[in-house]
C-alpha cells in the first residue's frame, strides 16, 4: 500500500447553477462574502483596493477575516490564478496553495478544490492537512447551500467560538 500523502488532499461537489456563478463566489470580494469569510480584501499589485464586484486578478494580494475571530486571526496571501472562468488559485498563508478548478455538467458545475504544497511536519499535518479538510468540507456545503438558494449556515454570533461553521 502506497504512503499516505500529508502535502496535499482533494475534495469535489457538484452545485446545481451555472459556472459563471460558482467561478464569481470564489473570484469576487462580494461572492466570498456571501459563503465563506466576514470581510474579504484584495488589493491590486499597485495597491488598489478592489471593490466588491471587481474580479480578483493574478497577483492581488488579500486579507481574509472570519466570523467567530478576531481580525487578530486574518489570513493573509496572493492570488496565483484567476483566468476569469474556470481555474482560482492562491496561496493560503503557511498552509499551502488552494486552487479551484471548475468544470461545466450542463445545469451543474463540478468544483474541485485542492490544497497543495502543505507541510508535512506533525503541526502541518493536524493544522493544514486535517485542520483544512473538514474546514472546507463544512464551507463546500455552505457554497453549495447560498448558491442553490439555500441558508447560510455559518455560525456568526461572536459569543459561539471553537465550532466549525465560523
């Protein structure tokens, strides 16, 4: 049996609406908003703000804030694609690179996410590998759910901390 793979892990779903769609809730301050962060910044090489509709470009640097934490826990990083339709990469602070790649099914759009280049020391692997993992499997859920038209299930009431929707 091959050896476990601690640098990198994948995960897939499928949301019924179109690509475009699932490609702006990640490539947009307003569609990251709405499923995944409290406060989503980017800023242009030049040091631009980008407004909340504008398109995240290669090399817009971001600053990601969480319901349930402090802006003390910002994650900070660099957008490394974005070719506007199907692919959205950016490295993830110390916890590698994350990159989504679409794919059009008709009325569904598969979305894939992989995070890659992930230490493989003991706190890389409980904090990035495992950490991650069920962190993005709960906002997979969350995506899908805004984007079908459903609630939002992240948790955003500050008195609640340590739970996995926030």
């Amino acid at each position: 049996m091959p050896q476990y793979d601690w640098s990198r892990f994948s995960q897939k779903i499928y949301i019924s609406v179109p690509m475009p769609k699932v490609y702006e809730a990640w490539a947009t301050r307003a569609g990251l908003e709405s499923w995944f962060l409290r406060k989503a910044e980017f800023k242009s090489p030049e040091g631009k703000i980008r407004d909340g509709n504008s398109a995240v470009q290669v090399g817009d640097t971001y600053a990601w804030f969480w319901h349930g934490h402090p802006d003390t826990a910002a994650e900070y990083g660099v957008v490394t694609e974005a070719n506007g339709k199907d692919c959205f990469a950016f490295v993830m602070g110390k916890a590698g690179v994350v990159t989504i790649q679409l794919t059009d099914h008709g009325n569904e759009t598969e979305m894939v996410l992989t995070q890659s280049d992930i230490p493989t020391d003991e706190a890389g692997k409980s904090h990035y590998h495992v950490g991650c993992s069920s962190g993005w499997a709960f906002y997979h859920g969350n995506i899908k759910s805004i984007l079908e038209g459903g609630m939002d299930l992240r948790n955003k009431n500050p008195d609640y901390t340590n739970v996995i929707n926030s």
